[in-house]
C-alpha cells in the first residue's frame, strides 16, 4: 500500500515492476537494526547487503548502547526502507586491548576513537566507500542531517516530521 512505501509507480513497464517490487519484498525481510554481537551469523550475511545504498556501522561502549543505537535507528527509520542498515558493535576494553581488524579498519583503535559512526556509501554498486560521521554529536538530528547528504529517499511520513521539527524549534 502507499502508505508503507512499498508501491509499483504509475507506467512501468512490468519488467520494472517486478524489479522494483522484489527490491520493496527484499528491504522488508531486514531488520533496521542489527546488533552485530548477538548472532555469529551476520558478518556472514552483511557481506551479500551490498544492495542497501548506506551502511551505518556503529562502535559504542556497552554503557551506552541503548541510548546512542536508539538514536541512529531513528535517523535511519527517516528514509524509505531498504535504504539504510544500521550495524552496531559493542566495543568492550578487551576488544580495544588489542583491535582486530575489522575495528582497525573503521578507525576505532582506542577508547577516545568511541563511539564511532562510519557509513558504508554502496552507491556506486562497486567497493563500498567508507565516510565517517564526524564533527557533531552522535544524535537523531546530526545523523539524519548527515544522511540527507547521501540523496538517500525519505520514508513518506519523513518530510513531515521534519517540517514539524523545524516548527518546534523555531517556536522554541
């Protein structure tokens, strides 16, 4: 129906139809948030989501898991669906002991380098480029505004919520 974004546009030929509807089936069946932590299986999985145009790939401290994923999930849940995955990863001080690979490569090789943002661009359909969040506070507003710079499409409802905040900060 129209109103959850999953609808066949008007004078598509049924070729285009059935593509894009298998794309709106395909966004559906992930989660927007994945904890990277709770299943061995998704690292495995991740690496054939090469479709969903931007990647958020999250480090936090388990101290502050909740109220920062919370946040990047909302700014994610702004845009049309199957456009944007949020991976989180919890960063023990284990872990940044001695970094593995997969932290060294995203920038996260000490405490201070946590919470870490970064956004797997996959655009180009070609090798992902990494774009880290960086210079404002990880929050729904900063990350949303970050995105908006990727041309990512908004969810129906997105624009109007965004009206609405502006509204609210105005009169404050």
């Amino acid at each position: 129906s129209p109103s959850d974004g999953v609808s066949l546009s008007d004078g598509v030929s049924p070729s285009d139809g059935v593509s894009e509807l298998s794309d709106a089936l395909r966004a559906h069946r992930l989660p927007l948030h994945v904890d990277f932590d709770s299943d061995t299986m998704w690292p495995k999985r991740a690496a054939q989501l090469n479709h969903i145009p931007a990647q958020l790939l999250l480090f936090v401290r388990p101290a502050h898991a909740a109220s920062l994923i919370g946040q990047v999930s909302e700014a994610a849940r702004r845009f049309r669906r199957g456009s944007v995955i949020v991976f989180s990863f919890q960063v023990t001080d284990e872990a940044l002991a001695s970094p593995g690979p997969m932290l060294r490569r995203y920038g996260v090789n000490h405490v201070m380098n946590v919470p870490r943002l970064v956004v797997n661009d996959n655009r180009n359909g070609g090798d992902a480029v990494r774009v880290p969040f960086e210079g404002a506070p990880i929050d729904e507003p900063s990350v949303f505004d970050f995105l908006l710079g990727f041309g990512l499409p908004l969810a129906e409802n997105a624009s109007r919520v965004r009206a609405k905040a502006r509204q609210v900060k105005d009169e404050l």
